[in-house]
C-alpha cells in the first residue's frame, strides 16, 4: 500500500464543501493515480475510528491562461467527494467548522 499522505494531499475547504460535513460528507484532494480503494484505506488510516461508506472522484483538466503570447495550463485537479458511515465518528479536522 502506498503510504497515505502520498495518496491525500489536503482537504478542500470551499462552501460546497462546508455544506456536507453535518451529513458526513468530506472533500479532499487527492493523488491523480489514486483509486477509490487506496483513498478508502488512506483516510482510514489517517483519521482514527472512521469508517469510509462511499468514495466518488471528480478529476478536473486544468484552465488555459496566457500572458502575452506564451500560454499553459494550470495543473490537473482530482477530488474525492468521501461520505462516512452513520456509526462512523466525524472527522476531528473538520470539527467547528461546520
């Protein structure tokens, strides 16, 4: 197993994202590579005394932007949307945020 920091790079703190944590329902950026098992056992890992129902990713390509005549992209984006079980305990990161 790959070790879970790799696999979770940091949580998204958006309003969406505010919206699910009374439902139990977190967001995270994850690795490109990552799939939905490795992100279910990382977050395990990680957060203590969590069970993990449902994993859903989103991966999103970068925007094109320019300045002047030379153009790029930003960088790729892949997004865990994780809900956790209903006897599962809530995420301590996330508490009194919400």
């Amino acid at each position: 197993m790959k070790n879970p920091h790799d696999v979770i790079l940091r949580p998204v703190l958006t309003e969406k994202g505010y919206d699910g944590i009374e439902e139990k329902r977190y967001v995270f950026e994850v690795a490109i590579s990552a799939n939905k098992t490795e992100i279910k056992q990382a977050l395990e890992s990680v957060f203590e005394g969590i069970k993990v129902e449902k994993v859903n990713t989103v991966r999103t390509l970068g925007k094109m932007k320019r300045q002047g005549r030379t153009q790029g992209r930003t960088p790729e984006v892949k997004k865990a949307y994780v809900k956790l079980a209903e006897d599962s305990k809530p995420i301590a990161f996330f508490e009194g945020m919400a």
